[in-house]
C-alpha cells in the first residue's frame, strides 16, 4: 500500500537524518546516512506512486532504509523520533508519519544558532546541526552556489 511506502520512506528519511546531525555522528555513518538520503531523494517518489511497477526504485528504497538504519545504530537518534515515538504510541499515528510530522519543527529547533542544549557529552566536536543540515542539502543537490546556510536548510525543509 501507498501509506505503508509514504511512512516505512518517512521513516528512513528521518533515521538517516538524524544520524548525519547525531552528536555521535562519525566518519562510518556519515557516508551511509549521506547515501541513504540520496538513495531516497531518487527513488522514493518512484517508488511510492509506481509500487510494483517499478521494483527498482522499490529494491532501492528498501536498501536505502537498511543502509540509514545501519548509519543509526552507529550514531543513534534525535529528539524527532523520541517524540515520534510517544506520539504514536499516545494517539494510535504510524511512526513514519509521526516523524514526518515533527521533522520540520526538530530541524528548526536543531539549526539554531546557540546549540548548547544538544548534547551533554563534551568529549564531541558537536553539536554542528546547523552545518550539518546545509551539507546534506548540498549532497542532494537542493542548494544553489552562494546559498548561505539558512537559504540550504530551507530548501531542505522544502524537500
């Protein structure tokens, strides 16, 4: 079904994310949350309004989804899919959706200018979820040449 490919997609959007701006972020899950999201960008639109017909962008989809959960297990997750989590369980939403729904407010929040609430751990040259966010939106090819970080995290939001 759609909703089951429009969340399970939502879902992995939402892990790789989050693992490329984790305060546990490394060298390791960076590439794999970076190919995740570019897995999705070009494959989940296909897959979800095409389904069987095109099993590729299915089968790409469903890598992308592995390879943004391995980028998690090594980096873990945010506050989105915290919520997400008490959200669903509360009101009965399917988890992707109640990260899709969050995603954007998390972002903001995220990008801030003065991240000091993010982590508790001093030994991390993060939080960077500022940066972070604009590098994903320039390895998916959302930002144009002289974009300045803002302009790329919302484009990002747009995506």
């Amino acid at each position: 079904p759609k909703s089951l490919c429009a969340f399970g997609g939502l879902d992995a959007v939402t892990h790789a994310l989050e693992a490329y701006v984790s305060v546990l972020a490394s060298e390791f899950s960076d590439g794999q949350a970076l190919q995740a999201l570019k897995l999705l960008k070009e494959n989940l639109p296909a897959s979800y309004h095409e389904g069987s017909k095109n099993p590729v962008a299915r089968e790409r989809v469903h890598s992308a989804a592995t390879i943004a959960g391995i980028a998690f297990a090594n980096a873990f997750l945010g506050v989105c899919h915290s919520m997400a989590h008490k959200l669903g369980s509360q009101f009965h939403i399917p988890h992707g959706l109640a990260n899709a729904l969050l995603i954007c407010n998390v972002i903001r929040y995220n990008a801030n200018d003065n991240p000091t609430k993010q982590t508790a751990f001093s030994q991390y040259d993060r939080p960077q979820a500022r940066r972070r966010y604009a590098e994903i939106a320039d390895h998916l090819g959302l930002s144009a040449p002289g974009d300045r970080t803002a302009a790329k995290i919302e484009k990002l939001l747009a995506w």
